[in-house]
C-alpha cells in the first residue's frame, strides 16, 4: 500500500515508487502539482485508479498533448474512463 498519509487515512493505492503509489509520487516530485480535492478523495480511498497506474506515459503524453504524425494529423487521443 501507499504510505501517503491524508485526511481521509492512508492511501488505498498500490506503491510503485519509493513506497508511494504513481499519483502521489507525482505529486512529490512536480513542483507546480495541486491536488483536485474531489479527485484525490476518490483515488486515497480507492474508488478511482488514477490513469497513470494503467495507461503507459506515451498515451498520458497523447491524452494531454496528441502525437505528431509529420503529415499534420494529431494522433487520436485515448479516453480514460
């Protein structure tokens, strides 16, 4: 489990990195990061899985920002449900 401690307890999230799970290792490591308190809730408490735990980082990359395709297209961007 994460060791990440909030509010709402200890993080129900599974840890990737230095004990803390994907989202709250991100959190730590970007400088400019701001929880969405709604959002966060969800993902300590285990009702959401944050969609860098399953989409590969080209796909985040795609999701937020598309993908070049030298022909001008964009790569079709992934949905996250």
């Amino acid at each position: 489990m994460c060791s990440f401690l909030t509010e709402w307890g200890r993080c129900q999230q599974e840890s990737r990195r230095d004990g803390l799970c994907l989202y709250h290792y991100q959190s730590t490591v970007d400088e400019d990061f701001v929880h969405d308190r709604f959002y966060h809730r969800k993902v300590v408490l285990g009702i959401l899985e944050p969609s860098s735990e399953v989409l590969s980082s080209t796909e985040v990359d795609a999701l937020f920002r598309g993908r070049p395709r030298n022909d001008g297209r964009r790569l079709d961007h992934y949905t996250a449900l």
